[in-house]
C-alpha cells in the first residue's frame, strides 16, 4: 500500500469518527460544543471527568486537523517537485 493511500484511508477515517464519536450525543447539541461553551465561559464547576470528556470528543477532531495539515502539505510538495522536474 502507498503512502499516500495510507494517508487517505486515516484521513477517512478521522473524518468518519470526527463526525460520529466526536459530535455524538446530537441532541440536543453535541458534546463537544457543550463542554467548549462551558470551557470558555470560565469553566467553573468542571470536574476531572468533564476533562477528559472534553479530551474524548476532541481527540478525532484533532487527528483530522493533523491530517488535513499533512495531506496538505504532500499535495503542495508534489506540485513543486512536478513543477521542478520541468
């Protein structure tokens, strides 16, 4: 399997548990967002607990940032290294 192949299929599947595991329970509103609006209105009243939810839901979301940022930057190396060659 190539690398790049590689880095789609992580990228994937960041996305996919971004969307479920990172969002999940939906209703009313997703977690995530719950525990950043409590987190920055000052976080009073926050438990070890509330935490490491917080780090729970946001772990997908930030291996997809990582992921976006590297497959983005293997796009424009291999545009340069194209543009290179000619």
């Amino acid at each position: 399997m190539k690398e790049t192949d590689r880095l789609q299929s992580k990228l994937i599947f960041a996305l996919v548990a971004s969307l479920t595991l990172g969002l999940a329970p939906f209703l009313p509103e997703p977690h995530l967002i719950g525990k950043l609006r409590w987190l920055w209105g000052g976080g009073h009243g926050m438990q070890v607990a509330d935490y490491f939810d917080l780090v729970m839901h946001g772990a997908p979301w930030l291996f997809l940032v990582y992921y976006l940022i590297k497959w983005g930057f293997r796009k424009v190396n291999s545009r340069s290294e194209f543009k290179s060659r000619d």
